[in-house]
C-alpha cells in the first residue's frame, strides 16, 4: 500500500537547487610569479606615491626633481668654464655626485621605505597576500626588487643627465665614458645598501613615522660617530694616519663610500678612503654583511607573521 502525502506537500519540500547564473573560473591561473610582479610593480609605483594621493608624491617627485636639477646646474656650469678653462670633466665627477648630494638621497630611502613595509603591516594587509600563491620569500624578494630599483631610477637619471651633458658639450668621450660606468657602479652598491637597511628597519614597526625617524637616526647618528671618531684618530691630520680610517665602519653610508673611493681610486680632498691592503677586503665584507644581513632579517621578520 502506498504512503500518502500530506496534502499540499510534494517531492520539492525537501529543498530546491537554483541556477542563479554562477560558473567556475575558466580562464588562466597566472601563479606565483604573476602575483609577485604584480607586488613588484605596485610597489615600485608606490615608492614614488603614482596611484596614490597627490600629497603622496611630493617629497619623492621632490627629491627625484632636486637631484636631477643638480645634474642640470653641474652641466651649466661645467659648460660655462669650458670657455676660460678647458677641463675633460664636470666640476663634479660622476662617481662623487651622490655622496655630494647624499642627504637627499637618505631622506627618500627614510621616507619611502616605510611606504613599502610599514603601510602593510599597519592595515593588516600583510595576510592577505600570504592567502594567495605568494610566499613569505616571494613577498619580501618582490619588495626589496621594487626598493632597489626605486632607488636606481632615482640616482642614475641624474648620472644620465652628466654623461649627455658631456656628450652634447664636446668632452671627451672616453674618460667620460669611464666615469660615467663608475658612477654607475656607485649608484648600484648604494641602492642596494640603503634599500636593504632602508626595509629592514622599516618592517620592524607599523608606524610610518617610527621608520622614517628610525632609518635617518641610524644613516645620520652613525655618519656622525663615525666622523667624530676619525677626528679623535687623527683624522684631521695632513696625513690622517691609516687606523683612522677603520672608523668609517661605524656609519653604514661612510663604509659604503670609503669602500667605493678606495676600490675606484677616488682620493680627491676630502673623499672617505678605506685603509689600503686588508682593509677594502674587511669594508668589502661589512658591506655585503649589510645587505645580506638585512636581506635575512626581512625574511626571519616575515616568517613570524
């Protein structure tokens, strides 16, 4: 005998399926390696405020401007003085240009660097990233790439500047040519060193405002000890005695240009020098130390989050 069905009541009671129109996602899955070029440039965009408030932009587009406007007045007045005076170089030579003007250029690191690091911890952004392919390691390789290459753009425009200078004023082309390569290599050992200093201290805290104080204590508080030092050693000696110099390896931004004057043979008056013989290779060591160590502390630091 069959069972009857309450009146009313059918086999739909029970629950009805509706097709409301979704469907499963076709198209190609991009992976890691899209994902991470994709922080990548949105970090690098970042650096120089461009998807951002105006406000964002104006003390890197500031710094940027200023030191490219400096190349522009050296080329002016090394092109003046090619009437009275004949000189194969520009009053200031392309390897000492960012340590003439290296305050502007630890002011960007101070202030950019909390943009790419602290800005993420504070909005708790960070895990978000970690849900998708994205790695630990990735995250970090793709912040440190977008710094760097911040920092290169910033400092070899104005290089590029000297060099056509040159060029278009009849200097000659092959002493140019050379030292336009060694500032070149200048520009890439200082990006990576402050880029990497710049991150490390950056990602220890979510205050922006405690980053950028932070990064410039320690660039200017050590270049400062580090000076005072030198004087106590001697330093201020017509010949600074050679142990003297061993005090630059207080200060991150004096090692790194005592390091590139010596290896460069860059001894005009008043340029850092590292001691000769075991002392580039100690200075060359700290050097690397920095940026590597900097590099490991970045991913032990995301590790934990």
């Amino acid at each position: 005998m069959s069972e009857q069905l309450p009146s009313g009541a059918g086999p739909a009671d029970g629950g009805v399926i509706h097709n409301i129109g979704y469907r499963s996602y076709q198209g190609p899955r991009l992976g890691r390696g899209y994902a991470t070029r994709s922080l990548y440039v949105q970090s690098l965009r970042a650096a120089y405020g461009l998807g951002r408030s105006g406000k964002s932009k104006v003390l890197p587009m500031l710094v940027a401007s200023g030191l490219t406007a400096a190349a522009v007045v050296i080329v002016a007045i090394g092109l003046f003085l090619q009437g009275p005076v004949k000189t194969d170089l520009f009053p200031v030579d392309y390897p000492q240009f960012l340590s003439a003007f290296g305050v502007l250029v630890q002011i960007f690191v101070a202030a950019q660097s909390p943009v790419l690091m602290s800005r993420d911890l504070r909005h708790h952004t960070v895990p978000l990233y970690f849900s998708r392919p994205i790695t630990r390691g990735d995250y970090v390789r793709a912040k440190f790439a977008a710094m760097t290459s911040a920092m290169l753009l910033m400092t070899v425009v104005p290089l590029l500047v000297l060099y056509l200078g040159s060029i278009l004023g009849g200097l000659p082309l092959g002493k140019n040519t050379g030292h336009f390569l060694q500032g070149l290599a200048v520009a890439v050992v200082t990006s990576l060193v402050y880029a990497a200093l710049g991150l490390a201290i950056s990602a220890l805290t979510p205050r922006r405002g405690f980053g950028v104080a932070a990064i410039m204590g320690v660039l200017l508080v050590s270049s400062v000890l580090a000076g005072i030092v030198y004087l106590l050693l001697g330093g201020d000696r017509m010949d600074p005695p050679e142990s003297a110099h061993w005090a630059f390896l207080l200060s991150p931004s004096s090692a790194t240009e005592a390091l590139l004057n010596q290896v460069l043979d860059i001894r005009t008056a008043g340029q850092l020098t590292a001691p000769d013989g075991i002392g580039v290779v100690v200075f060359a060591l700290a050097v690397v130390a920095m940026i590597g160590g900097s590099y490991w502390a970045l991913l032990r630091r995301y590790r934990k989050i």
